[in-house]
C-alpha cells in the first residue's frame, strides 16, 4: 500500500516545527528565581550524529535587542570562552571539541542574576564529509523569571495593606488613650481637693457646734463655697489651657513624626482608601506582567497544557499546539479527523483559515506564510490509515507571500516503513515550487482546474498529483 499523502482523508495532521538541526540545547530548568536558584546550566550537544567529518566551532548565542548576541565558544584545541556582561555576572564556560558525539558546550550560572534571563540558541559549524561547510543552528530556548500564582500576588498585597491599616489604627488609639489618661488625671486632682475642702467643713461643724457662732459658720461655708466654686472655675480653666496645649503638642509632634518619615521613605498612604486603590494599581501591575510571562514565543515554551492546547504567541497568533507528538513543540496548521467541516472552499478562505481549532480546522496561508518566512521551520504530517500509524517530514519547509501565490518550498524528506507492504515515499516533492490552487483561483498548469477536478485545495503538479 502507497500512503498518499494528498489523497487520504481520514486523520490528517499537518504541523509545522522551529527547525533544530541535529543539534539541541538542553537548559536544566526553564523558570529562575533571581538571586535563589543555584547551578542553572545551558549545554549544546549532538542530538543525533550528521553526516560531518569536522566541528569547526559550537557556540550559545542570547538574544538580545532582536540581535543574537555571542555568550560563548569553543573550538578545537581550545578552551571554552565566555562574554561576561558585567563583574556581577557570574557565568562560567566550559566545553570541548572532538567527536560528534563528543563535543559539547556548557554555560552554568553558580546564582542565577537578571542577565540569565533571556532566550537562547547553539550554533555549529561544521564541514561535512563531502568537505561543505554547514552551519546549524538549534531550537531557541527561554529562562524567564518564575511567577507566583494570582492567588499568591493577591494575598500577599492584601496582607500588607491590612498590616498598614492595623499600624495606622494602633497609632490612633495610643494618641487617644494618652490624652484621655491626662484629661483623667486633672479631673482626680479637682476632686481631691473638693473632698479636702468638704472634710474641712465638717471638722470646723463639729469644733463649732454652738448656734451663737451661726453666722460665723455661715460665712466660713460661704467662703468656702465661694473658693471651691473659684477653685473649679480656675480648674476648668487651667484643664482647657492644658488640653490646648497637649494638641498643640500632639500636632507639632506628628507634623515633625511625619516629615521625618517623608526623608527616610517615599511618602506613605493617610487612609484605607488611598491604601486600597494603590493595592489595586499593585495587583494591575502584576497581572499586566504575568500575562506577558505566560504568553509563550512558540510552542517550544509550551508545557503542562495537555497534549494539544490553543495558546496565543507574543507575535499575537492564536495557535494549536502539538506537545506530545516527537517530542513536541509543534504547531499545528491542519487537522482533519471528520467530515463535520467542508474544506473545499476558495481562496480567502485557505489564505485566512477556517474551521474550529478545538477540532478541524485549516491554519491559514498567509499565517504560514509569516512564520516560515521569519524563521526556519520543519513540517511533519501523521496519519492514521487501517488503524496504523504513518508520517512524513521535512527538515525545511516554508511559503512565500500571496503576491507568488504562496508557492511551496521543502527538503530534507523522511519518515516510516512498517514492512514492505506500507512504504512511505516522497510524494510532496512533486509540488515543490508549485503555487496554491483552490476551487476559485487556479495556479496549475494542467488545462483543467485540478483543485475542482480532485474536490480539494492544494500545490498541484500536472504531472502526477492532478489526473487528466
């Protein structure tokens, strides 16, 4: 049996991957606290043995400015280099050349700083045993910095805003407290002495007990009225003059309190309100920069999402992600496992995508376009024929833009071989450089519409992928 790849429709995935060469760099982990993860290692190593007689040179790059920027190199004979960013920047090289399978390079920050941040790639240069010079480069790598959950951000500001808010409130009842003990401490002393002068009245009735002394009597109580009411009056007095003052002290003293704490710390927060607006500004900056840390660059990134999450990509696609298949990493721009979605349909359709990304869908030409035209990229189809499994790949694989009609460019042909019966063979090649047709815009060069002819939109050749 011939798996073709264009005719058979029962479970086709097409996916496309960041080309990695035969070299891979390997990271011991992907998310760093800075300051607190210890011995985090870059290496670049041989994933699988080309056809090359001589490594020339093994370097890690990092990106930076939207340039890639040397970290590190070895080469034959030497010992490994590093470019140190700054004298805080402790990373430390180490690497070999010799054997395929033994060269290697490896960067190891001993405590990870902010310029381990950052995405990463190894480059090889090799010459290959036809004596060409190859270059090869690997699958980006990111270190980004570990977040904490929206749980975690939350109660954290929340737990400072209330701790503020309870230092605020202490503060408040000490001051009142302070100042009821002196309002108290008045009122005693006034009732003090008002017991004195009502003890004095009773002894001197009980010394002077005869009524001819009556209107001597009367006169010391009414003296002595007229004095402890003198005495409360000047009390009161003297109590408001004292109460003033102690405001005053108070003011002056939290005036002077206040401006001390404004040179040694940035102003702080008067009142809950204005506490809880800046808590929520806090969580608005923290949401804003986690979202920017979960948005991955490619589905590289992508972990711990199931086997075939839709994400959305800092360049803003929306995508398919392959996690499982080879190692995954992949993005997928074609799945078709029923007939619930009608793919004979014309071109703006086949240049924008259709279809539901959670089932069968098309990605898109001019998506596919943008991405292979930025980058390097492989493509990979599986499918699923009589309940066993086939595919094919290609190293390289990219479009060109709709002015070319998106014409199809790929090499580098692999894939399985159960038994002699289910050979796979290369049945892509034949559309290599063949332009996209569809139902309504035909780019073949057969006399009749292939597109309409096979109920299908594709990169037709006349000669064997369009009959009649």
């Amino acid at each position: 049996m011939d798996a073709n790849w264009v005719s058979l429709k029962l479970i086709l995935a097409t996916a496309l991957f960041l080309s990695s060469s035969a070299y891979a760099l390997k990271v011991t982990t992907r998310e760093v606290e800075v300051g607190k993860t210890a011995n985090v290692s870059l290496e670049c190593i041989s994933k699988t043995p080309p056809s090359v007689s001589e490594i020339v040179t093994m370097r890690i790059l990092k990106l930076d400015n939207d340039k890639w920027d040397k970290m590190a190199e070895v080469r034959p004979g030497g010992a490994a280099k590093v470019k140190q960013k700054s004298k805080d920047d402790k990373v430390f090289a180490e690497g070999t050349i010799g054997s395929v399978s033994d060269s290697f390079l490896r960067l190891t920050w001993p405590v990870e700083t902010y310029d381990t941040i950052g995405r990463y790639r190894c480059d090889v240069v090799s010459i290959s045993s036809q004596k060409n010079v190859e270059w090869q480069k690997s699958l980006p790598v990111s270190v980004t910095h570990k977040t904490a959950s929206i749980n975690q951000i939350v109660g954290e500001t929340l737990e400072g805003a209330m701790e503020f808010y309870k230092q605020e409130k202490d503060t408040a009842e000490k001051m009142t407290a302070t100042e009821e003990t002196h309002e108290t401490g008045f009122e005693n002393k006034f009732n003090g002495q008002t017991q004195l002068l009502s003890y004095t009245e009773e002894e001197n009735k009980k010394e002077c007990p005869d009524k001819s002394h009556s209107g001597s009597w009367q006169n010391v109580t009414a003296s002595v009225k007229a004095l402890g009411e003198g005495f409360d009056s000047k009390l009161k007095s003297l109590i408001q003059v004292l109460n003033r003052k102690l405001e005053e002290e108070k003011e002056e003293k939290k005036a002077k309190a206040t401006l001390e704490d404004e040179k040694r710390n940035p102003p702080r927060q008067k009142d809950l309100a204005t506490t809880v607006e800046a808590f929520g500004a806090s969580v608005d900056r923290q949401l804003t920069a986690l979202q920017s840390l979960i948005q991955p660059q490619t589905c590289v990134d992508v972990t711990g999402l199931g086997p075939r999450p839709v994400v959305r990509l800092t360049n803003g696609m929306l995508v398919v992600c392959d996690t499982v298949t080879d190692n995954g990493g992949w993005i997928v721009i074609q799945r078709r496992a029923s007939a619930d979605i009608d793919f004979f349909r014309g071109w703006t359709d086949y240049k924008l995508g259709f279809g539901d990304l959670s089932g069968n869908f098309w990605f898109g030409l001019e998506k596919i376009h943008q991405l292979t035209h930025e980058d390097r990229y492989e493509l990979r189809f599986d499918l699923i024929f009589k309940g066993k499994h086939y595919y094919a790949r290609y190293d390289t694989f990219s479009l060109s833009g709709e002015s070319d009609n998106y014409r199809l460019q790929l090499s580098g042909f692999s894939g399985n071989a159960t038994n002699p019966e289910h050979f796979i063979r290369d049945t892509m090649s034949d559309s290599k450089g063949q332009p996209f047709s569809t139902r309504d815009r035909d780019h073949d060069s057969s006399a009749q519409s292939c597109a309409r002819g096979e109920h299908s939109a594709w990169w037709y050749n006349k000669s064997k992928l369009c009959q009649g």
